[in-house]
C-alpha cells in the first residue's frame, strides 16, 4: 500500500534569500516562518500562506547541507491555484511575464511569471473548482 501525502513543500534553491522574500511575503502575502540563521541574510527560510508552504534556500547552503540532492537539481515549475489572476498581477506589479495571461483548454485563467529568484511560477484561477 503507498504511504499516505500529507504534504508537499519545494524547496526552491536560490542565490541570495532576501530578493525571493519580496516576491512572496509583500507580493503575494506569504508570511515568514523559520530561518536559518535567525537573522538575515538568511541562508534559508520557510514562507507560508494558507496551508500553502514553499522553502527557500541558498544554493551554497544546500551544497553544504546536501550536496547529493543539491547537486544538479532540476529545473521546475510552480503551479499555484488562486481565486483571482487580476489579484495576481496587481500584487506583482512589474513582474516579468513568461507566459501571458491566457484561457486554456481545461477551463483555467492563467499566467505564468518569472520570480526574482529566476523560478516560473504559474498562477491559475478555475471557474469551477478543481478536485484534487
């Protein structure tokens, strides 16, 4: 029998912490949880927002504290449902578009961005709700 999920949270590896920070607490309204160290500059760091949780960590910190893992890690993209792209764009203003805004297929509104931190992140809104 597979284990059960209870949760998923990336870790996006970085350069420098704090230009990510900008993007996800005063953007879109992620608080700071944990930090290593305490105080900044940060070499990693856990934001959250409604159950939601995404790290971030330092490439240098992650070849220190697994370098394995760290090594060669893949590129990837975060796809965040919301309820609202307009919300989106006006949290972010600025922001590069990587993807424009668009109606797709599966009936969902979406825009992909690129976050200071060079990741992809797509955001997409569903008028129906989607089931898991």
């Amino acid at each position: 029998m597979p284990p059960e999920i209870k949760s998923l949270a990336p870790i996006l590896l970085v350069e420098m912490v704090a230009p990510s920070l900008g993007f996800w607490i005063d953007g879109l309204g992620f608080a700071l949880g944990p930090t290593v160290p305490e105080q900044p500059p940060y070499d990693f760091a856990i934001v959250s927002k409604s159950g939601v949780e995404v790290m971030l960590q330092t490439r240098a910190s992650a070849a220190e504290d697994t370098p394995a893992a760290a090594q060669g890690a893949a590129a990837s993209i975060l796809y965040i449902s919301v309820d609202s792209i307009d919300a989106v764009l006006r949290a972010l203003p600025g922001v590069e578009t990587v993807v424009p805004r668009r109606t797709t297929f599966y009936g969902a509104d979406e825009v992909f961005v690129r976050a200071p931190d060079g990741h992809t992140i797509g955001f997409a809104a569903f008028a129906t709700p989607v089931e898991a």
